[in-house]
C-alpha cells in the first residue's frame, strides 16, 4: 500500500514534469505568447487536456468520491491574483519546479515566492476568514 | 517510437494527452486528485495537518461512518420511547448506499516525493534533449519585458502565486485539469479568472514595455 503511494507519486511527478518541459511550459516567452494568443499551441494543450480530463473523469467518478468544488467569491478573487503572479513569472506551482530541474536558476525566486505567498495567505485565512471552503 | 519525441516541443495533441493521462491516471490509481499548489500548502502547515490526520483516521470509509450513525439514531430513538424506526434504518448501511469510497489522503512525504519528482522531470527532459545547462540569466522574453526588475518581477509574481492559488483552494493542476475536467463550477471560475487575468496583463505588459 505503502508503496504503491511512493511509486504513483513518484512515477506521475515524473511524468508531468517531463510532460511540462517538453510542452514548453517552463519557458517565459512560450507562456507570454500563450498569454498574448500570439501562439495557439499552449492553449490547445491545455483545452484538449482539459477536454481528455472530462472523459476520463466521468467514468472515475463513479469508483471514487471527489471533493465538489463550488463557486465561491475566493475562487473568482484567487485566480485573478494568481493569473497575474503567472503573467509576471511565468510560472505556476508545478512549473516552476520544472523550470528549476531544467537548470534555470532564478526560478529560485519564484519558488521562494510562492513559498512566502502560501504561507501569508494562511495568515491571512486565520486573520480575516477568507479563501474558499473546500480545497485542493 | 520517434525521437523527436525526446528532442524538440512536443505537439498540442500529445502535451493534451501527457497532461490528461497524469491528472487522471494520478486519481484512478489513489483516488485522490491532483492538485500541486496543495501539496505547497500541506508542506507549509505540517505540523497541523499531522494533527488533524489522527482525528480523521477513522472515519474515512463511508459504510463504517453510515452504520455508526445508524446505531447512533436508533440508540437515540430509543433513549426518546420510539418504538418503530423507520424503514431505512432497519438493514446495516450498505456500500451502494453510501455511494464511492473516499479515498485515504495521499501523506505528506508522498507529496514531497511528487514535487521532488516533478523537477526531477524537467532536468530528465532536458538532458536528454541534448543538454543540462545552468542559466543564471533571466529567460530571454522575460529580460527583454522586464530588464534590470525581471528578478523582482519574479519573487512578486511568485508571491502572488502562491497567495493566489491558496485563496481560489487550487491551480493549474488542482482547478485546471482536476476541477475542470469534473466540470466543477468552482474550477471552472477560478480557472477562467486566472487565464483571463494573465491574459490581460500579458496583453498590458506586451503593449507599454516591449
């Protein structure tokens, strides 16, 4: 059992982290121009995969009980502030691990940022109750 | 198996599969979704999650939840003088009745593992692409956009990252394909708001500064 959980995690992180690298998601320029719709290909990736998740789903669902995520004024508010921590580096919390194992150095930056970000949001949550009510 | 697969970008269909196979593959084998900025937060707050784990061990199958909440109504039934119990309080909970199993959290170290693994990906990738290299400069598009602030532009733009995944409860991962692909009205609101807030900075930055 215990195993299992090593090896699913450790193969499935592989795997999109290679998966990441190739598709040119750790790169800044391939993300501005996904951003800027001057390139199509990252938007088409995610779509499909999107669009592949939304099959694969629908028969998962019905094996295993997963957390609803309902519409909340702190989804709506969070991915704004993070679609600008995006635009601004280039990374997401995936990626960045990425772009680090790729040899870019300065993503230490913005995994010490994310970091920082993680930690005063919870401070925040605690402060003025706010975030959404179910979490992934 | 063509090794262009190992060299260049990857095509739009095959980067769509790669993806798809890891968020669901990932969930068919643990039951558990994939959501990366959560294994950030679950990292930060350690020592809580440790806690609260040993509380909640026990009630994470379903059926043994139902039947102690059954014995529990009909103990209490009791202790108030009724006599019948309704009809569906009268067999033992079944598994159809409470519906698919809740999955056992992934733990921490299994996520560590998972994020350990990613960037090891990511060097895997490019060494067998032809070359590992250190680059202590900024990425080219990023310099060209932000000059002498790109490092500042990347510790701001993490933070907000990191703040801003935590307060919409999920990313890219987490919201993107897992909450997406389940159709989830919160995913799909907070994943519309975060390409639509990169797209409009992206479109602002690419106007004033290039």
């Amino acid at each position: 059992m215990t195993a299992r959980v090593l090896l699913a995690n450790a193969v499935f992180g592989l795997l999109l982290g290679f998966s990441l690298s190739h598709i040119g998601f750790g790169d800044f320029g391939e993300v501005h121009r996904m951003f800027t719709f001057a390139d199509l290909r990252l938007v088409l990736t995610f779509g499909g995969a999107v669009a592949l998740c939304a099959a694969g789903f629908a028969v998962l669902s019905r094996r295993w009980w997963f957390i609803p995520r309902p519409a909340q004024t702190a989804s709506a508010v969070g991915g704004l502030v993070f679609g600008l921590g995006w635009a601004l580096s280039g990374a997401c919390p995936g990626i960045v691990l990425v772009q680090l194992g790729e040899g870019r150095m300065l993503a230490g930056l913005t995994l010490g940022g994310i970091f920082a970000g993680t930690w005063l949001f919870g401070v925040a949550q605690r402060r003025f109750g706010i975030g959404t009510v179910e979490r992934c | 198996m063509n090794l262009e697969v190992l060299n260049g970008r990857w095509p739009f269909w095959l980067g769509a599969l790669a993806l798809a196979v890891t968020a669901v593959g990932y969930a068919a084998v643990l039951g558990r979704l994939l959501g990366v900025s959560g294994m950030y937060e679950r990292l930060v707050h350690a020592r809580a999650e440790l806690a609260v784990d040993r509380e909640e061990r026990a009630f994470r199958d379903r059926a043994t939840l139902g039947e102690a909440l059954r014995r529990e109504t009909l103990a209490e039934m009791e202790r108030q003088g009724i006599q019948v119990p309704p009809e569906e309080l009268a067999a033992p909970v079944t598994t159809a009745q409470a519906g698919p199993a809740i999955a056992p959290r992934v733990p921490l170290w299994g996520q560590l593992v998972f994020l350990v693994m990613m960037f090891a990906g990511g060097a895997l990738a490019k060494a067998l692409a032809g070359g590992l290299t250190f680059q202590s400069q900024p990425d080219p598009a990023h310099l060209q956009l932000f000059g002498k602030a790109a490092p500042l532009a990347l510790l701001f733009g993490g933070v907000l990252v990191g703040f801003g995944t935590r307060m919409a409860g999920g990313c890219t991962s987490g919201h993107g394909l897992s909450g997406c692909g389940r159709l989830q009205p919160g995913s799909l609101l907070a994943t519309a708001c975060f390409f639509g807030s990169g797209v409009a900075l992206s479109m602002v930055l690419a106007r004033v500064l290039a």
